[in-house]
C-alpha cells in the first residue's frame, strides 16, 4: 500500500504475546488508538511457536499469570502446577477473546522498516501485509527468547533426513515413532523435550556440549500450600511477587549458608529438592547462594551428587554433571525424568566437550571421532535472546538516521530496559536492562505495560507529544546494570543472558540484576520526581529532567 494510506493510530504494537496482548488492553482504556501487528497467525508469542513435545512454563502457573482483572483470575482455572505448552496458549487465546482483543491485531503482518519522522513526531512502519502503519509511539513486545540461533554447523543443508527447531516446531506435530533421532542442545528445550522423544523414537542420541542444572518439577496439581496462599488473600499474594526479588512471592532468605551446619543445609536441599520449584531453590536454600561462589558451590554439589545417584552409567552421569558454572548464573532447567532418560537402552549421550560436531553430513552427525547416522535432527540450540528480536528483525531508525543495530552496535544501551536515548516514543516490553528473563515474565511484562501506558496517558493530558531518554540517564542505567551485575554470579558463566551463546554477539549481560521490586520502585521514582531522565516535548511545551 501507498504511504497515504496508512493505517493512523496513536500506537503501534509488535507482537501478540504476553506482553502484546495486555498492551491493546490497557491502551484501549487509557483512550488511545492502537494496532499490534504480528507476524503469526494468531496470539501467543512464545507459546505459539514453542510446540515440541514437552513444553511447559518451568514458573508455577499460579504465578505466571496475568492478574490485572481479578475476574479473569477467577474466570480461569489451570489443570496443573506447570501447564503446558497448549494450555497455556489456551489461555491466551481466551484473554484475547474475553477482552475482544484479535479486532486490533493485524496476523501474518510483518514490520519490515520503521523509522521515526521527526518533523511529524511520529513513527512509519512498513510491512509485509497491508497497509503501512503511522503512529505516534511504537512499542516492542516482541518477547525475549522469539529469535531462533541459527545451527552454526557446517553441512546442515545436505542432511537428507528431517530436521526441526524447537523454537518452530510444525503445528500439526511430528511422529518419531521408529526414527533415529539426534537432539542438539540441553537447555530448557533440550531438557523438556529430550524424555518424551526417548519414549516415542527408535534411538535418540543426545548432543550435549554445556551440562544444565535441572531439578524435578513434581508436576502435578498445582500445591495446596500456594494455592492456600493465593487463594486466602489474593491480592496480598500478588502485591508480594510485585515487590519480590524474582516476581514470585517468596520471602528474602536471611540465614546464610556458613551460618548452617552440613545437616541443616542438607535438610533444606532436600526439601527444595522435593518442591520442584525454580524460583524456590535460587532463592531459599541460603542468603548467599545467588552472590558468593563458596555458598553457590555447596549447591553444585548437592545437585551432581543427585544426578550421580540417579543416572547409573557412571561416565554418562559424569557427563551431565556441570563444573563450569555456579548454579542459577546460567538458566537452570526443570525437567520430568530428564536424568533417568539416561538409563534408557536407547538414549544415548554424546559429550561434545570431549567430541565436539565436525559437520552434519547427508546420513547423520560427525564428531571427531564417530559418525551417527539418524534421521532427524532436532536442534534445541536456543536463541538471539533480548535483543534478537528487536535489533535484527528490521531496520529502527530513531533521530537523526541513526539505526538501532548501529546504536548498539557495542551491545544494547537502555533507560530502564523501556527506552532509548535518539528514539522518542519507542518503548521495549521487557527489553535488555529490564528483569525480565531474571524474572517471572507475567508478572515483568504487566508492570512495563502499566508503566508506559499511564506514562503516554499522562504526557497526552499534559499536552506532551514526545518522550526521549536523555544521554546522561541512559550511561547512568547503564552504570547501575553494571554495578548490579558485579554482585551476582551471571558474569560467571557464557549463556544467552551475556549474549555469549551468539557468536560475534557483544558480552554484555542484558537483564537487569537488582530484582523486580526494586525495579518497580525505580520505575515509581522515575514518576514522582517529574520524569527525571526523559525529555518531554509538545507543541507548547517542553521539559527535561
Ligand atoms: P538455551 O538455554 O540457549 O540452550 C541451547 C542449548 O543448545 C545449550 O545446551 C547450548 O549449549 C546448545 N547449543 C547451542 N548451539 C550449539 C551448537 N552449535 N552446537 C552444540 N550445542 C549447541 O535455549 P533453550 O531453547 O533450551 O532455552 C531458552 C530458554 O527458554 C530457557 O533458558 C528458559 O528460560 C526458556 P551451550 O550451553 O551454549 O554450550
């Protein structure tokens, strides 16, 4: 379609997520215009792609949940503790119909380009579909984990067997039954899927180059102790995960893990063991298990000393025990009989530490040693997490030409994880800065919602039409981030939260470190001490904090 044709809204939306969907919900109301433009065919971000055999939200659904309408906490009931994958598009698929959502979605719609048009102060999109878009604010719920890695292997091409990303799994399902399958990856998707393949194909042998952390999720119902919790004050529950460290409610652990004798740390690693919950074990063994690598070792420990009790071949439990990273600093995993799968007569391990790929050949996978003929490959190999989607997707022109990928050429630069010094009135859901991935997402996503709509509400009753981070606030995030970062263990070990599963990809770690609580109070000062760090501008107006 011709420019003079674009579809005219106060904002634009990228993606129908999570985050995409809540964002028409609370614009609407605020009293702007709005259209998310999404290149699926219908709602679910993450949970409409990711459809491999096994997954699951690894927060307990409780938790990972919207809570901004306590009719639809009430509306909804999840069947377990972690729902999976079609559950949970389920879901989204009904908050989209409740609050008549899909009316503003554009599917099947790329961006292709967007530019900002300064003499306008307003954004152009192009698309793949349709009209092009003119908006005043352009906001990027584009998810963290939404762009695929490519293999990286040599010879991928010339496999004549089938071969499928977890990330893009085929929507009508894949049957393995009677196949030699090859996994590559043993992060979460790896994890989750790896069990449920063993069951359905022939031989499965797995490619592991990094051992995970991973605990049991005891699925199940969803435990009465939490639901007890929810249900006796539902807003206290969810007032507490607002100001929690990890946006679930749990309490600070105070006892430190030197202030506890072997038995007593014992016990608690148990009992952490038996909950089968992420969030619980990162956050209530001991005070400095996140922070000091003596108190994160004792947990390593305890954890390979389970895998060596479960798995019985003693060189595969050896394999699958991690040594290069402090437990929690990269993303640890929960499974369903991950570990066991191991003892399977047709699972099979290869460590890449010790063979690592040469190339996939026509018949199979070729290490420096063997050859392994199969007839599919899965790769579970992860994603151009954080930025992925929003730097390489399409081109972002801000002020004066100048791109995004050329801004952050030198790794992602942000105010609050929301914004960007030289791009007025773009916004980024759970961008790099913000908790996000070191957070419950829900619970991230609502909070970043909620803060830019009520800001676009209150700079449009003030008479603002533009909003821009300032220079000066965007180094200073960016010396917080640091500083936070410093304290934790993350910058012990190369994960996609450092951008150093990408090759070329600049090392930085991207999610903010100091808690969603914290951060929700930043975001709140930001407010009360008159937007400091944006400059505001409007017709007849302008201010800069
Ligand atoms: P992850 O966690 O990034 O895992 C990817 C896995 O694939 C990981 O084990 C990688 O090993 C492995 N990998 C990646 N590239 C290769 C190549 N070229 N060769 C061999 N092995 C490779 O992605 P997931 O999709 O599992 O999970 C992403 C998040 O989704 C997860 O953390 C949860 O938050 C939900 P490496 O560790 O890099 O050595």
């Amino acid at each position: 379609a011709a420019s003079g044709s674009a579809q005219q809204v106060d904002v634009a939306v990228v993606g129908a997520g999570f985050a995409g969907l809540y964002l028409p919900h609370r614009l609407r109301k605020a009293g702007l215009t709005v259209v998310a433009l999404e290149e699926a065919g219908d709602v679910g971000g993450t949970w409409y792609w990711n459809r491999y055999p096994g997954a699951r939200c690894d927060i307990q659904t409780i938790d990972y949940s919207y809570t901004f309408d306590p009719e639809l906490e009430t509306a909804w009931t999840w069947s377990e503790k972690y729902a999976t994958q079609p559950e949970i598009l389920r879901y989204l698929g009904f908050v989209a119909d409740r609050y008549d959502l899909r009316r503003d979605i554009r599917f099947k719609t790329k961006v292709t380009e967007a530019t900002w048009d300064e003499a306008n102060g307003r954004w152009h999109l192009a698309t793949d579909n349709g009209a092009p878009v003119s908006c005043r604010y352009y906001i990027m719920a584009t998810g963290c984990l939404s762009a695929p890695k490519p293999p990286e292997i040599d010879g991928v091409k010339d496999f004549t067997g089938a071969v499928y990303f977890t990330g893009r799994w085929p929507h009508d399902g894949v049957n393995l039954a009677g196949k030699r399958v090859a996994v590559i990856g043993t992060g979460s998707s790896g994890i989750q899927s790896i069990p449920l393949i063993a069951q359905q194909a022939e031989h499965l042998t797995v490619f592991q180059r990094t051992p995970n952390f991973a605990l049991p999720a005891h699925n199940g119902p969803a435990p009465s102790d939490r639901m007890s919790l929810l249900q006796g004050d539902r807003a206290a529950y969810r007032e507490q995960a607002r100001r929690s460290m990890a946006g679930v409610p749990y309490p600070q652990q105070m006892a430190v893990s030197w202030q506890l004798s072997d038995a007593e740390r014992r016990a608690r690693f148990e009992e952490a063991w038996g909950k089968g919950d992420l969030v619980y074990i990162l956050t209530q063994l001991w005070a400095d298990q996140g922070v000091d690598v003596d108190g994160n070792a004792l947990i390593c420990e305890l954890i390979r000393e389970k895998i060596g009790t479960i798995v019985k071949d003693p060189e595969t439990a050896a394999a699958l025990m991690p040594h290069d990273h402090p437990f929690g600093a990269k993303r640890p995993c929960l499974d369903t009989n991950y570990y066991a799968t191991y003892n399977r007569p047709n699972v099979t391990l290869v460590n890449l530490r010790q063979e690592p790929v040469k190339a996939i050949t026509p018949s199979g996978i070729t290490t420096g040693k063997r050859s392994f003929d199969v007839d599919v490959i899965v790769f579970a190999t992860g994603f151009d997490a954080m930025t992925g989607a929003i730097r390489a997707v399409h081109p972002i022109t801000g002020r004066d030409g100048k791109s995004l990928s050329g801004v952050w050429a030198q790794g992602p630069q942000t105010y609050l994880g929301l914004t960007v010094a030289g791009f007025p009135n773009f916004f980024m859901i759970t961008g790099p800065g913000s908790p996000s991935v070191l957070s419950n997402m829900a619970v991230s996503i609502e909070q970043h919602v909620d803060w830019v709509v009520d800001r676009l509400a209150a700079l449009r009753d003030a008479g603002f039409t533009t909003i821009e981070a300032t220079e000066t606030a965007q180094a200073g995030w960016g010396r917080h981030m640091a500083d936070c970062a410093t304290l934790t263990l993350h910058r012990l070990a190369n994960t996609w939260y450092t951008g150093a599963n990408v090759p070329g990809k600049v090392r930085a770690l991207m999610p903010y470190t100091g808690g969603v609580g914290p951060y929700r109070s930043i975001c709140d000062e930001v407010v009360s001490r008159g937007m400091l760090g944006f400059k505001l501008t409007g017709p007849d107006v302008a201010a800069q904090c």
